[in-house]
C-alpha cells in the first residue's frame, strides 16, 4: 500500500486504491517548471528545445504536427476516433464510487467525464439508486463550469482528486479539492463543503491555494492543514526532485504566510511528509522523508485521542516523534495498532534469527515496532519463485492480499483479532486457486474510510472481459457477493483468445508475457504484432480490458502483446531489482526475447512487429529504436512521454526522483553505465557517430549500439513520439530532441526514413486532459501503426 516508487508514476492505473489506511500517500506532482534550463552543454545542438513555452519551440512543435497530420491523416475524421471516443464516452461505463461518511453515510461519490461533462463532474447518488438502471445523480461539482484558468498555455481544469476530513464521532462534510491547469501535475487547492456542495470561499474562513505548485496538503484537524508545498513560489522548499521539502501547520483563518514550519526533509530527498491518520480508534501521527524513490526515513509518535489532535496543533503537540527502527527500503502503514511492513531486501531483525525475504510482508504491534522488539511477527506473505504480493486492501477488520503467481492474481484474507493476533481466511475464489489466463480481480473498500465496515467493491474484467462489479463483504472472503453492474462489450472479440507464454531471455531467466489474437491465426509470421511493455519502477503490467485497442488493433486483425519484463513487479522486488542501474540493459534483453519469441512461433515478423510504450515504457522504445538487435526485430515503434536524454534526466522537472531506479548521471560510475541506455546518446553517438564530448572512460563500448558493424547496419524504425507540452513529470524536451536529431541528423543519413512527432499542447504526463484529446491521441497512434504495417 505504501510504495513511493509506484506512487508517483501510476496514477493511470485502472483501479488504484480508493484511499486506503497509508503511511506514504500518492505524491501528487503539482509544480510547473516549464521555463528554459540554463546548463552548459556544447555537444547537443537540439538543447534549446527544452524550453517548452518558448515562441520558437513552440513553433517547432506546431510545424512538427502539420507534418504529422499531413502524412498520416487528421484523425478526428475517421470511424477509429468516432468509436474510441464514444468508448471513453460511454454512458454504459461502470462508475467507480466509493462512499463517504462511513457506516452511517448515504452517498457514494463518483467522477465522470463524458461528451456532455468534458473536464468531468463530481456526483454522488445513494446505493439503491446505484443499483437501478438509471441511477439519480446529483451533481456536487461541475468542472466544465468551472472559470478558466489562467496559467500559461492552460485551457481548462483537470480534476486531480479530493481529500476528506476525518473527523471521528462527526460527520464528514468538508473535503479538499484540487484542480490543475491543463493536465500538468501542477495543482490547485481549495476547500469544499460537502453538505452545502459548494466551495468554502476564504473570506468564510476556507483553505485556498489558488498558485499551481507540486503539493501535498491534507486535514490534521478541522482547522488545521499539514502542508508542503513550494512556499515563497522560489523553489527553496522543494527538493531537488521537485517535490515538497517543508511542512507546515496551517491554521484555518490565518494567510499561509504565517503557517509554522513543523517538518523540513533535505535538498536531496524525494520529498517530505507529515501527517497524522485515525485508525481503528488509534491516532498515528508520521513523518516521513523519502530519501530515494525506495528507501524512506520514518518518525512516528502515537497520539492519545482525537480530542488531542483537534485541541493541540502539530507545532504546539511536545509528544515527541521516535524514530522507526526498519530497513530503509521497507515501506510502512499502520492497522488498528499494529504495523504493516513490506519487505524490498532480505532482513533479520533483531534479536530473532528468523530470516524474511525481500517482497514479505510482516504484521507487528508497533510499540514492538518501536522498542526494536520482534518476537511477535506474523508473516502475512511469503513470496516464492512464482508469487508476489501484488497490493492490499483493508477494511474495518481485514486485510485483503492481491497475490500474483505468474502474473494471475488470487485474493488472500486476513483478520485481525486484536493484540497483535491475526487469522487467516477462505478466499473470494472458494480456493487458492489463481484467475484464468488474461483475467484479473481487484478489491476495493467501499468507504474512502476503509475502516467504516467490512464491505468491498469485486471488479473482474480481463484482456477480453469487459468489468463486472460486485458488493462483497470481507467476513466471508467475499464468496457471496451480489453483482451490481456489468459494461457491455466496448470491441467484438468473438474468436479471440489470450494466451500466456515465456520466452528466455539472454541469460536464461524466464519472461512471461500475454498474446491477444484471432483463434484462427495463420502462423505464417504475416500477423501485424503490436508488444507493448513498461518494466520499471516495480509496476507490475497486469491484465486489463481496452476498448480502444479492441477498436483499434484487434478487430483489424491484429494481435497484442504484454510483457512482464523484469524492473516491473510481476514477481516482487527481486524481479524489479534484476533490472536497476547498471543492469537495465536486463529489461531491454527481456523485450528482445519475447520478440524474438514471437518470430520464431511466426505469429509474426519483423516488418509486422512494433513496439510501444510511454514514460519508463518510452525509455525501453527509445534504446529498442537505437539497440542493434532491436532495431532488426522492430518494423515500426510508438514512442510516447518518454525519458531519452539521460545525461540530463536528473536536472529536468520530477527527474532528480528516478536516480534510484536509473542512476546518477553526474557522478562518473554511474554516469558509464546510465550512458550505456541513453537513447539520445545511443543514437547521436553510437548509431550516427557523431563525436562526443562527455564520453565515459574504459574499454567497454559505450552502448551495444556502439559494438563493431553496429552502426554501418542499423537504420531506425518507422516511428511515432507523442508527448504534451503541459507533462511537467517527464519533460516534453526529451521526445523533442531525440526527434530534432533524427530529422536533421539520421534522415540526411538514409538511417530514419519515417519519423513522425505528435505535442498535445494540453494533457500533463497521461498526454491527455480529456476524453476528446484521449480519443485523438490513440486514434493517431493505431492509424500510425496501421499504415505501417497492414
């Protein structure tokens, strides 16, 4: 639950937590850095691309688009939009609500977005009505109505979400909204009144944060926020990843000017945090400095009420906070009294000799916890070869395991029966058996207080199911639950099937991966292949039902591919591990055996097999484009919001936050491996050998697209890089230059004869802010990869 390194990059995941019972939070990215970096830098030509609103750089991005609506079609014309739009549309989509006030609430909350609620509205309806034909919403907030914002190249607001007051014994009737300008992770904050459904205006005494910035702002009390956000609007309180730094107490009816500072991390952290959580009639109060993307420092104090919170601010509070004595890359969060810690490495604690793998997870009282005493550890989970823990869920007396064994999930749970005594029970499946190939199960608590009541929300779904959502309750593993809704098919998938195969990569490990085509395919390797894949930051790539790639590439007759390659999570911390730092070419390997594997079945071909992927996924297309094996195996590849200059990665935006999954390009050691998968580098220096001034040192070849013949042989395949000038996450400047090099540098060559560049002006780091720029994005990208290889 508690995982900073997944927190920050997949806030696009299809079910993510609702808001479970967390000690890390998702770091909402909320700053705008869109300015020009000034760095010295004489060996890259295409560096003044990176100012992202510059006058000039902004008409290179709109001649760019001409260019690639002129070769490949407006998109917005064709019967491919039209379908995947009214997809993501739908009014047939199963709202995803969860239910505010605890056992005694009435409404449950949902945001939609459809043609007529383009930014989306925020209702709520009660469950008798939800489970009607035609539920009876009630709007509560309307984006589109919103005035617009004027920041920048902003056109509309994008909802990022709320956060409620908790408030035990009362009513839950205020709740924080942010908004963010045009998509980027830059957001806005103000108070809202859930029982009026209408804004708290300052001048009532309501919170506002009206200045775009990256924050992490939550209640501690009615009348008192917890705060880190960039104060002064300098920078200072920001780390040099970009996130908050400085904490601090905010009192309702005093200007932010005068908030005290409770918490300060240091320049280098991730990001700092404080915050205090009612949980199960205990009050936890933390503070949190993430050190890396995976390793944090915790300080925790207990306090003794919720009459203590509401009378005592975290300034005047002189409890003091003691440090947690775990592993640093251990994530932690709290049930009832007990602790909940999440192994990343081997670990014995101390004074027992029991040995717990990396991916375990250890329940503990946490006054154990903090006098360093273990001798009341349960294990919740024991990972093996074959299984990790995937996720968790809790409800007012259970936690809820999600379990992977070969990437099919099944559902373990638990019930804790108080002083540090828990049991386990039957499962949602009737047995320990996983789900079928290409299907998956989520839980989630019905409550945004997961500790209201034991009820549950089921989705199942797969690659070619559309979701089912069930009520279920957690006492008897979920094994009588009641269906609520179920979406219709989005594609016709008669005579379509999922299978699961492994291919071996380079050194012998082998990588699972998913095959979506017609049953009645011709293996006689003519069958276009699209193999998608991200391998990262511990994210595991789990099934998922895509109406638009049903529209968009497997009714024409192609096949789909997912791969779980290592840096993902499929098989726990030692899967992700296998592909860190100076081992990423590992990840790159694993792409090109299941390529290869492909081939080699003669499901496909080369001229009929592309690749794609975005962010860490753009990465892995980038060094497929630049990789000489790759380059062979790919006839065309999608490249999007991707990370490509890693020479410079660390100084752009959130960048500085990844040195724990790629490395340190500053510090010489590092810098020779992390150069090593730099696609910009890879081609300007390797594949085109153009001369290099910041060459790492050694014998070794500076990439493999450095090896011997390497360069004479490759020629990059047909690409499409789509980004968004309003991704504040990942820096537009990466696809910009690595695009500006092949057009003026490869093209020339004969090495890039098709290379297209699509820049949403609008979307943050998803691409998109709403439905219709969705749509165009997508139906761009399949129109691409139709052109080239139909």
């Amino acid at each position: 639950q508690a995982i900073l390194a997944q927190a920050i990059l997949v806030q696009g995941l299809l079910f993510p937590p609702l808001a479970p019972r967390v000690l890390l939070r998702v770091l909402r990215a909320r700053s705008l850095v869109l300015g020009p970096l000034v760095m010295a830098d004489g060996d890259d030509p295409h560096k003044w691309l990176e100012d992202v609103l510059g006058d000039r750089q902004l008409q290179w991005v709109r001649e760019r688009n001409a260019d690639c609506i002129g070769a490949l079609g407006d998109p917005e014309g064709t019967d491919m939009y039209k379908r995947i739009l009214s997809i993501l549309d739908s009014k047939d989509k199963i709202p995803r609500l969860y239910r505010i006030g605890g056992a005694a609430g009435t409404h449950f909350y949902n945001f939609w977005q459809d043609d007529q609620h383009v930014q989306g509205i925020w209702r709520k309806c009660t469950l008798a009505s939800f489970q009607s034909d035609q539920p009876e919403w009630t709007t509560v907030l309307d984006v589109d109505a919103l005035p617009p914002p004027e920041h920048e190249t902003a056109k509309s607001w994008v909802w990022h979400g709320s956060s409620l007051l908790e408030d035990p014994g009362k009513p839950c009737d205020r709740a924080l909204i942010e908004l963010s300008p045009g998509g980027s992770d830059a957001g806005t904050m103000r108070e809202f009144d859930l029982l009026a459904d209408a804004w708290v205006e300052p001048v009532a005494g309501g919170f506002a944060l009206p200045t775009p910035a990256k924050m992490d702002v939550k209640y501690r009390s009615r009348d008192e926020l917890l705060v880190g956000t960039d104060f002064g609007v300098d920078g200072s309180c920001l780390t040099d990843s970009g996130y908050p730094r400085v904490v601090k107490s905010w009192k309702r009816g005093t200007p932010i000017e005068e908030a005290v500072t409770v918490f300060e991390g240091l320049q280098t952290d991730v990001a700092a945090m404080q915050f205090a959580s009612h949980d199960r009639g205990f009050v936890h109060e933390f503070q949190v400095r993430a050190i890396t993307f995976y390793t944090s420092a915790y300080k925790y104090r207990r306090l003794p009420s919720a009459d203590r919170v509401r009378s005592t601010s975290a300034a005047d509070d002189d409890i003091p906070f003691t440090d947690v004595p775990i592993q640093d890359d251990a994530s932690l969060s709290t049930f009832a009294d007990s602790a909940l810690i999440t192994l990343r490495s081997k670990w014995t604690p101390p004074g027992i000799n029991t040995e717990y793998e990396a991916g375990a997870l250890l329940a503990v009282p946490m006054d154990d916890v903090l006098s360093n005493t273990w001798s009341r550890v349960t294990l919740l989970f024991a990972p093996t070869d074959a299984a990790s823990l995937d996720s968790t869920v809790d409800t007012k007396d259970y936690l809820i395991l999600k379990i992977l064994e070969h990437v099919r999930a099944k559902l373990v749970f638990w019930k804790y029966e108080g002083a540090g005594q828990w049991s386990r029970q039957e499962s949602a499946s009737g047995s320990t058996e996983a789900v079928a190939v290409g299907q998956d199960v989520n839980v989630e608590s019905i409550d945004r207080f997961s500790d209201a009541d034991n009820q549950i929300w089921l989705w199942r779904f797969g690659f070619l199911v559309p979701e089912t959502l069930e009520l279920a309750s957690a006492t008897d593993g979920g094994l009588t639950p009641k269906k609520m809704k179920s979406k219709p098919v989005m594609f016709d998938a008669s005579g379509l099937q999922v299978k699961q195969s492994f291919a071996v990569s380079a050194d012998g490990t082998k990588v699972p991966y998913f095959v979506m085509h017609r049953k009645d395919v011709t293996l006689d390797g003519s069958t276009p292949t699209l193999l998608d894949a991200y391998g990262g930051f511990e994210v595991s790539e789990t099934p998922h039902y895509s109406g638009g790639v049903g529209v968009g590439w497997l009714e024409k007759g192609g096949a789909k591919v997912i791969a779980n390659i290592r840096g993902g999570g499929e098989y726990g911390p030692t899967w992700h591990q296998a592909a860190l730092k100076e081992k990423r070419y590992k990840a790159y390997e694993d792409v090109e055996a299941v390529a290869q594997d492909l081939i080699a079945s003669k499901i496909t071909s080369p001229a009929k097999l592309a690749v794609i992927g975005g962010s860490n996924g753009g990465l892995m297309v980038g060094n497929m484009l630049c990789r000489p094996v790759a380059s062979s195996l790919f006839g065309a590849a999608v490249c999007q919001v991707p990370l490509l200059d890693m020479r410079v990665y660390s100084k752009l935006l959130a960048g500085a936050s990844w040195m724990g999954e790629y490395g340190d390009p500053d510090v010489p050691e590092q810098w020779a491996f992390v150069r090593r998968h730099s696609p910009y580098h890879m081609l300007r220096h390797d594949c085109l050998q153009i001369p290099e001034v910041d060459a790492p040192g050694g014998a070794e070849p500076r990439s493999v697209a450095a090896a011997p013949g390497a360069a004479a042989a490759w020629v990059c395949p047909k690409v499409l890089f789509t980004t968004s000038t309003r991704d504040d996450r990942v820096h537009p400047g990466h696809a910009r230059k690595m695009v500006a090099s092949l057009l003026a540098e490869a093209r020339p060559a004969n090495k890039a004869p098709t290379v297209y560049y699509w820049e949403n002006i609008e979307g943050g780091h998803g691409g998109a802010a709403d439905n219709k720029q969705r749509a165009h994005m997508w139906a761009l990208t399949y129109q691409f990869l139709g052109q080239m290889l139909f």
